[in-house]
C-alpha cells in the first residue's frame, strides 16, 4: 500500500519516527510544510526542556488539532523554499524546536531546525 493513501487515522496511529518521515516524504513532494496559526501568530508547543512548533505533512493533519483550546487558529501553509530561506535561521535564533507532526496523544519527534533542513535540502557535496 502505498503512503499515498493512508488515511489520517492510519498516520496518527504511526510511530514518531515513521511519521517524520512521512512529512520529509510529503513536504519533499509537495514543496509545503503546514503550521498553526492565530491571532498572536504561529502556534508553540512547550515541552519540559523546548519550546517548539508544530509541523504537520498536510492541511488536513494540521487542521486536526485546531480543535478545544486550538480551536481558533487556522492552518499555515509555509513553502519550503521559504522555510528554509527565512524559518530555519529565525527558529535557531529564538532557539525554537520543530514538534514533527504532533498527534493529540504524541508530540512527535523534537529536533532542531537544521536536523528537518538537511532531511528536506540535503546540501550538496561539492
């Protein structure tokens, strides 16, 4: 079966590692990473030791936590040249941590900016 046609559930039900690299899948096809966002701007989720915010492979993943307390915020599409260009260096700045396709009962992989970056645009050896 191909990851095309997982549905959401499927996802969800995934491991933290798997759905990472789903969203490297998914983000490497479609050239988007989805976000939160509200009326303050992009959404964070605090872990113990990181801030972080959430990254999502689709609209449709995004769209499934704005619900309870989320319920206000609207998904943010982010072109990957865009995230790369000006999303890595303001997140490693502010010392900000991706939470890789968060599910309700599962934050998901917390990695650094640069760590999604090399995945997403390997850089070239020259």
């Amino acid at each position: 079966m191909s990851n095309k046609s997982k549905s959401l559930k499927q996802l969800t039900e995934m491991t933290p590692e798997a759905r990472y690299d789903y969203l490297v899948e998914q983000v490497k096809e479609h050239q988007t990473l989805w976000s939160l966002q509200d009326l303050d701007g992009c959404v964070m989720l605090t872990t113990e030791e990181e801030d972080c915010i959430p990254m999502w492979p689709t609209e449709e993943a995004a769209a499934s936590w704005a619900v309870d307390d989320w319920a206000d915020c609207q998904t943010l599409s982010i072109p990957v040249d865009e995230w790369l260009e000006r999303w890595v260096p303001g997140m490693q700045d502010d010392d900000l941590f991706v939470a890789v396709f968060p599910v309700q009962e599962d934050l998901g992989v917390v990695i650094p900016p640069y760590e999604l970056e090399e995945r997403l645009a390997p850089k070239k050896r020259h």
